[in-house]
C-alpha cells in the first residue's frame, strides 16, 4: 500500500468517526490495520474507535500495537496510554489498568489526564491513600477555583498522608 493510499483512507476514516460514523471507520480502519501492522497511528486510529463504539475488548489490542511502535506523535501516544489504561479499568484488568497508566505518567508526567485515570484504577485495586493523594495534588496545582487556591499549600501538604493527626489534645 502506498504512503498516499495509506494517509487517505486514514483521513477518510477519522473523518468518519468525527461525523458520528464510527462503525464504517471502524471497517476502514481494521482493514488498514490488517494491511499496515507496524503502523502506530492506524493501530492507536483503529484502538480509538473500538472504544467509540463500546467495543473495548476489541480496542485493547490496537492500543498495545499502537504503544509498541516508536512512530507515535506524543499526543497520540498519552491518548493511547489514557485509552488502554481506561480500558483495561473498565475491563475490570484493574492491576494492567495501573501497569499501563503508570508508564504513561512516568512517560508524560505532568498529564492530569493521566494521573487522574491512574488514580481510579488505584481507587479499584484497593491503593486508596495513594488515589487520594495523586487527586489531591492534582487539584492542589491545577485548580483554577479561588478557594482552593487560597488553601492550595494546605491541600499539598496533607495530600502526603491525609492520616496526619496533630497529637496537641485537652
């Protein structure tokens, strides 16, 4: 398949994802896929629109494809950490949910997209100081909201151990 061939059903089938016929992109984009294997953007292309569809099971291998490859524009890349760690998440893959989401914030870490996906999967495989603190301190240093603001250094500093308990007691 040529490079042009490839780029023009690629743009055809995001383009038809977008216009809310992901079924049709989703038959375009399998096919590309069966053709171009160790093409990263048409496996991540091809993951995206699986979950689209609610066919995450589906999407799963894809996403692995698409995170193998060393093609992957950054974007696409946390896009695809993002969508194989929600999909193993609602998959009930709680502990691959963490593996994969964990990679992706070592690998982008100032994504709070990122952290927050790896803070429900941490929620779900019962690490829940570890979820509160990554939400807290996200909400700490990204929040827009004035009052949280004004308490953003509290916030920070009880996000290390919400157990803290000062012991100056009647």
């Amino acid at each position: 398949m040529s490079a042009q061939n490839r780029d023009e059903v690629l743009a055809e089938a995001v383009g038809l994802r977008t216009r809310g016929e992901a079924e049709r992109a989703r038959e375009l984009l399998v096919a590309l896929a069966d053709r171009c294997p160790d093409d990263s953007e048409v496996a991540y292309q091809t993951a995206w629109t699986h979950d689209t569809l609610g066919r995450e099971a589906e999407a799963v291998p894809y996403y692995v494809r698409a995170l193998a490859g060393t093609d992957l524009p950054d974007e696409d890349r946390r896009g695809a950490h993002v969508g194989l760690g929600s999909t193993f998440r609602v998959l009930g893959r709680y502990e691959e949910a963490v593996e994969t989401l964990r990679a992706g914030v070592a690998e982008f870490p100032d994504d709070g997209a990122l952290r927050t996906f790896l803070a429900m999967a941490l929620f779900n495989t019962g690490c829940h100081d570890e979820a509160m603190r990554l939400l807290l301190e996200l909400l700490a240093t990204t929040s827009d909201d004035p009052y949280v603001r004004s308490y953003r250094r509290a916030i920070g500093h009880y996000a290390k151990d919400l157990r803290e308990v000062v012991a100056d007691g009647p």
